[in-house]
C-alpha cells in the first residue's frame, strides 16, 4: 500500500495536499494496471514526478516565456521564429492556443486539435489517439473530455498507468537497472534528447526509489559507500542512503579505475573484495 507520507518520500517537493489525494489513487491504480512490482512502480512514479514537477502542475506549461530555439530543439512541427515572438503579443492564453495547435495540430490524430490534446494529467498524456486508445482501454470518454485527467486525480491516475500498461512502457523497467528505466522512459519519449533522459529523468527515478526504500540487490549499498567514502571517495550528495544510484556508482568506477579494475560502476566481486567486504 502506497501510503501519503511514502509518496511524500518519494517527490520531496510536492504538496502534502497532493499526496493525501494522489495516493490512494494510485495504490489502487497499480493493482488494476498490474504495476505493484517496486521497479515498475518506481518507474512510474518517477515519470510522473518529472512530468508533473512532483504533483504541482497538471497540465503541458505554458511555452510564453520560452526561447524559440528551445521550442525548436524539442518540437518537430515549431511555429516559425516570427510566428513565435508575435503570438507572444497576444497574451499567454491565446499564445499558448494557438502554440500547442501548431506543434500538436499534425500529429497524433489531434486533427487539428493540438491545444486540446495537449500534455494532461500528472502524467501528460498527450494526442488524440492516446487519449481514444486510453480512454477505451479504460473505460472513460477521454476523447470528448480530456480535462478529466487534469481534474480528477483518479481518472488522471487511471488514464496514466492504462497508458504505461497498454504500451509495455515499465516493461523494461523490471530489471532494476538504469539501462532499463531509460528505456522505459525513451518508449514514451522517444524524440526526447537522451541527455534530458540523464539528467532530470534519472535524479527523478534514484530519489523515487529512495523513497520506495528499495536498494541495490545482492550487496549490503550501505556498507559499500560507507567502505568507499573511509577509502577516499566520496558521496557528498547522499552519502550512505542505501541506494546504488549515480552518486555511488560514479565514485564506483573512480576507485576501479584507481586500483585497475574494469571500470563498471557496479559492485562486483573484485571491487567489492578491494573495498575489504565480503
């Protein structure tokens, strides 16, 4: 059972209201789209996290006080730079109106829509045919109302994980792997900068999973950064939280590379046996 104050582990940031509201909605949500496997959970959670600003915004921002070049770098279909600066002038409402039909409008059967179908929910399902293809799979007229994931934390919930069930995204989230979790997050971001997957997605996953309480198999995490930091690496940021994230195994492939071992990041034998533990 998921409760609030797990939740609130989990994105540090978001309001304590949200998470009284969102996790109940959730905890049900992952048994009916069979996500309760801690690494799907964990995947999930951390999209969403990211996608959401940890439960404060429900819905795409506003690209107003954007630099177009930023636009263009993310959006196949970005208004031209004269566009951009003009629909500026008309005030964020019709800007971003007129913004999300231009980069959403020929794509993913918004038909023209592309302001409707616009990123929604914590978890920014986006286009009309995720939101048919959802809404089917989850028994809710997403097509006719999409604000209904933006508005109700349990269709929101719902439309969110039909979305990651439907698709196989968590699938390759299972293995409790980095690799796996950036796979996940490149099947529902796949023209995403894979640089953006290693930045805020990954800082997003390894603080869920903190907040999951799950750590490294196999190897007591803990003493391992205890036997790295006595031995001159440190971990300013964490320290030893128990969790094999970025922090512990970058200062990992420091000591192999310091004692000529291969340079893995991970704790094998021969680094965990340099490190004194058994």
């Amino acid at each position: 059972m998921l409760t609030p104050d797990t939740l609130q582990r989990c994105m540090p940031r978001a309001p304590r209201a949200a998470c009284e509201v969102y996790a109940p909605a959730i905890a049900a949500a992952a048994v009916e789209f069979d996500l309760t496997d801690p690494h799907r959970l964990a995947a999930a959670l951390a999209s969403g996290a990211n996608e959401s600003g940890q439960l404060t915004k429900f819905e795409e921002v506003s690209w107003i006080g954007t630099d177009w070049r930023r636009a263009r770098g993310m959006f196949r279909h970005c208004p031209s730079q004269h566009d951009y600066e003009a629909w500026k002038a008309l005030g964020q409402a019709e800007f971003d109106r007129r913004f999300f039909d231009a980069v959403y409008g020929p794509m993913m059967g918004n038909q023209g829509q592309g302001y409707k179908y616009r990123g929604l929910g914590w978890g920014q399902l986006t286009g009309h045919d995720n939101c048919k293809a959802v809404g089917e799979f989850i028994n809710v007229d997403l097509v006719g109302n999409p604000e209904l994931m933006r508005d109700d934390p349990v269709i929101g919930t719902r439309a969110f994980f039909g979305y990651l069930k439907l698709n196989h995204i968590t699938d390759p989230a299972v293995s409790g792997t980095e690799a796996g979790f950036l796979e996940s997050v490149r099947r529902s971001n796949p023209g995403l900068d894979p640089a953006i997957f290693r930045t805020h997605h990954l800082k997003r996953w390894h603080e869920v999973r903190r907040g999951l309480g799950i750590t490294g198999g196999g190897v007591d995490v803990a003493a391992l950064q205890r036997a790295l930091m006595a031995a001159g690496f440190d971990l300013p940021q964490y320290g030893a939280d128990g969790d094999l994230g970025l922090e512990t195994r970058t200062a990992l492939q420091a000591f192999q590379r310091a004692n000529g071992l291969p340079v893995t990041g991970a704790p094998d034998s021969a680094t965990v046996k340099a490190l004194g533990l058994s």
